[in-house]
C-alpha cells in the first residue's frame, strides 16, 4: 500500500486544507479592497489559471486571453499550477485592473492564494464552468472571494445560481481559428471518419464515447466505408471498469481508431481534419469546447441536444440527438449520484447513416456549422458579454 492511500495520509490531508482554507478565506476576503480609481478605457487584465495541468479549464484560459487581445486589451496569462501546492508560494504578478482566476470552485483559494499581494487592488472574477445540472456539492460558497463570477454558457449558469448567491455573467469561450472553408468528402474514394474525444481523466461516462461507439456499430455493422477516430486526452490511463470496456469494444472493431497521447495544437487540428464528423453524445456539458472546435474547422456535428453546447448548437447547424433525463451513478465515481441526459443511441446511429447516405446533407450541415461559428461572429459575442460584467463600463470604483 503506497503512502498516500492510507488513512493517516488522507487524514492529514483533509485536515491541512481544512485548517488552510479557513486562514486563506479570512485573508482573502474582500472587505478592504483598494480599487484604481477613476476610469480606464482598456483595464490591464490578468487571466490566471494552473496552466501546468493542460486540461480543459487552462485551455479556457488561454482562449479568453487570445479573446481579450482580440479586443484590444492588455491581457497576461499568470500561471499558479507550481505555487498552487506550497502555501508559503508567492507568484510574481503586477497590480491589474481586472484578475480572471480560471479554476475549479473547490480549487479558487489554492489558486488565488498565490496572487494575495494583488488581489486587492482590482476587480477579481471567479471563472467557473459547471457540467451538471444540479449545483455542485464540494464547492465552498465563499461569495466574499471575489466580484464576480463568468461561467461559459447560460445552463452553467442556472446551475451556479443555485450554489452561490452572487453576480453571474455568461462569458462564453471563443475560438479564433477560422478555417478557409467547410470539410469535404468525397463519397466512393475516401472513407467516412467520425470523430469522437474524451479526457480519461474526468468521467468517462459525462463525454460517452461509448456511446458514440455503440451508435457508430449500430449504423454501420458491417460497412467497410466508414471509420471511427476516438481520442482520449492522457497518454498514461489508469485501468478502470468503464475504460476497460470502451478498450475492449474498441479492440472488437478493425474500424475503430483509439488515439491515446497527448497532442500539440497543431496535432489537434490536423486530426479534427482527418474526420468529417464529430459526434459528442455526452451526458453532459458545461460547454463543450471540442464540439465548437468542430464547427470552426468545418466538420458536421452530432451532439445532444442538452446543456451548456446548446448555446451554439443548432438543429440547422448540427444534427441534435433527443435524450431522457436519468439519475443514476456516475460510473466512473467523479460525480457520484448524477441526473444527466441519456442521448438516444438509435437516433444517433439514423444520424450517421443519414450523413454516410447524403453527402449532401453533410456538406449542407458542415458549412452551416462552419458559417455559425466564425470568429468575428465568436467575438461580437465575447464583446457583447463583457458589456453585462464588471469589465463593461470600463472602470474600477473605488
């Protein structure tokens, strides 16, 4: 038995950040705020986030500073991922008008704790983003922590409201990657390729690729046209019952692609532009970032027709699959007892057999989806956002 799985070690632990969260919540709390006064016409912000850990709350980060410099402002990403696990760790960072802490909500002091010096001289938002329709249960409703809290998509948002009883503005993700025109296949000399991504690291059983493999078996059991491409996230995954029985359908299926190790940017693109499909039958989602990365590159999108996606998801612009609500356990033991969508299978399978049969319906939905998210269209909204926060009138009051 490792160390770290003991009871005494787990003990410890509980007790260090408990004693920890009580002093850092004391001392970060935002009663003696010191503001720039007066107005300022392109505030100096500061997204801060544990960049270290390249998961999907980091790659938020760095897509809303990308945003930010769109605009014009003098945005600086101040990574804390080091500083995070040793308490006595200040992180070098001059005083900004705005700080954007990008993190998970039981997570924010650790993440804050590093900038304390700062903290108090401008306006500090919580970015949260939320997969479940139920509020979360582990996050601690520290409102005096901070100004403001952004979360992605509007269903994040009604599920925050119930946690924390404090400003929350939609402030949704842009991707400014335009690509110079929507996928393309070529029926009789290509096959088609769906594309389905998961992180091994969260829950499984939220993304479903499963689900995208039974609905891919279901339309196409014996077609020799098709392929479909799975991505997880982590090159080392630790065995568990869920992954070990995607593995072993996957390894059932000659046609079935596992893609398992992390990719660089470039890598990313390069694969979403082997497929043509994406299809994201996930439970659900706080946004969705892979769905709208989709859409940018020009593939067709199949997704479920719930949560935080339906923000930029259209019947047009993507094929929505219908669901029932079920309340179940999280297989993967990240949520515990959950109430999420289960997208129909059979529908998902029509679905793809009706963009294999019609290649003009692909083209028909790939370019609407193409179209709908370019990124002035992205930015216009990002700008019309930060019109409703804290950022919008462009000043800081004392």
């Amino acid at each position: 038995m490792s160390v770290v799985s003991t009871p005494f070690y787990r003990a410890a632990k509980t007790a260090y950040y408990g004693i920890f969260n009580s002093l850092a919540e004391a001392a970060l709390r935002r009663t003696n705020t010191k503001f720039i006064r007066g107005r300022v016409e392109k505030p100096s912000i500061k997204v801060v986030s544990y960049y270290g850990w390249q998961n999907g709350i980091s790659e938020g980060a760095l897509l809303q500073r990308a945003a930010f410099k769109a605009l014009g402002y003098d945005a600086e990403i101040v990574d804390v991922t080091r500083a995070m696990s040793n308490p006595f760790a200040r992180v070098e960072c001059n005083v900004a008008d705005l700080i954007v802490i990008h993190c998970g909500g039981n997570q924010f002091l650790r993440a804050a704790w590093p900038l304390r010096d700062v903290l108090p001289h401008g306006r500090v938002v919580a970015y949260f983003a939320w997969e479940l329709p139920d509020p979360p249960r582990d996050w601690p409703p520290s409102r005096l922590l901070w100004d403001e809290i952004w979360t992605p998509s509007r269903y994040s948002a009604g599920a925050l409201s119930q946690w924390c009883d404090c400003p929350i503005k939609v402030v949704p993700h842009v991707l400014l990657r335009d690509h110079t025109k929507p996928r393309e296949w070529r029926k009789g000399e290509e096959s088609l390729r769906f594309l389905a991504m998961a992180d091994a690291r969260s829950s499984l059983s939220r993304k479903n690729p499963q689900g995208a493999v039974k609905a891919f078996q279901l339309a196409f059991p014996h077609d020799g046209d098709v392929e479909l491409l799975v991505k997880l996230h982590k090159t080392e995954i630790r065995s568990s019952p869920e992954l070990d029985k995607l593995l072993a359908e996957i390894k059932l299926d000659s046609r079935i692609r596992l893609i398992n190790q992390t990719m660089t940017r470039d890598e990313l693109d390069r694969l979403f532009l082997e497929a043509h499909v994406f299809v994201s039958l996930h439970r659900a989602e706080g946004f969705g970032i892979p769905l709208l990365e989709a859409q940018t590159l020009g593939l067709a999108t199949i997704a479920t027709a719930w949560s935080g996606s339906m923000d930029f998801t259209t019947q047009e612009a993507s094929l929505l699959i219908p669901y029932k609500m079920t309340t179940t356990r999280d297989a993967g033991n990240v949520y515990g007892a959950v109430t999420w969508a289960e997208p129909d299978i059979e529908a998902a399978a029509d679905s793809m057999r009706k963009l294999r049969d019609s290649p003009g319906e692909l083209a028909r939905v790939a370019a609407a989806g193409w179209q709908k998210s370019r990124s002035q269209i992205q930015l216009d909204r990002f700008a019309n956002a930060l019109e409703q926060t804290c950022l919008g009138n462009h000043r800081i009051v004392a």
